[in-house]
C-alpha cells in the first residue's frame, strides 16, 4: 500500500500530547499504511524521549502508543537522491537540515507532508504542505 501523509516531526509530538480534534478528524478516515512518518522523524522522537528527564517513562509510553498506528517510512537510496537534490537547489543556509531530509523523503514518496509548521516547508518545490491544525 502507498501511503499518503508523512507526519513530520512538530506534527507528532503536537498530536501525542495535545491530542487535538482537529487532527485527530483528519487521521479517522486513514487505512493503516496512509500515514507514516520518516525514520527521520523517528530519530528526532526517539532524542526528545530519552533527552526527557523525569516524562522519559511517560513520554516513551506515548511514542510507542503512537507508532502502534502509524508506519515508519526507511530513508531508503531514493530519498537520498532526492535530498541531493533538494539540498542543491537550496540556497538558504538557515534551513534546518533534518527538514530537509524530510522534505526530501516525502518528496521521494510524493505525498502530502503533514505540519503545523507549514512555513518552513513552503520553499521546497513540488511538496505537497497540509497544515491540519488551521
């Protein structure tokens, strides 16, 4: 099954600990396989879990509650073309790289890049951008 949403990383900790409607609406209607996230964003989640201090126990709870219902995309030799891609054309120094790579990696996909932080995505040409908190 190809998926359809890449949930990026402000997007996961968003929905594991504000839970919003809004959101939650969204993601009802999806088939297990249409939403996944970067192995990417897996990487940042797994840092805040065990950068997390006294919430490491509760925050790991949460984020593996999550991932029982969302899948975890490889950052396979595709994305990595793409970001050589991607990264060539960018000519802002100030882009975070992670961002990047997950741009990359939705764009390899070609789906839809879920974020609250739709702004730091709107330069990459040809990713799709939903905001499903406005």
């Amino acid at each position: 099954m190809k998926p359809k949403y890449m949930l990026d990383t402000h997007m996961c900790v968003y929905l594991m600990k504000e839970q919003p409607i809004a959101v939650v609406e969204r993601l009802a209607p999806c088939y297990v396989g249409d939403v996944v996230i970067s192995a990417l964003t897996l990487a940042e989640l797994e840092l805040g879990v065990a950068s997390s201090g006294r919430e490491c126990a509760q925050n790991r709870i949460a984020l593996d509650g999550f991932l029982e219902d969302v899948w975890v995309a490889p950052f396979g030799g595709e994305a990595a073309r793409t970001y050589g891609e991607v990264k060539g054309q960018a000519n802002d120094s100030k882009l975070d790289p992670v961002d990047q790579r997950v741009a990359a990696h939705a764009l390899s996909l070609d789906v839809t890049l879920v974020t609250n932080h739709d702004a730091d995505f709107a330069m990459y040409p040809g990713l799709r951008v939903e905001n499903w908190v406005k």
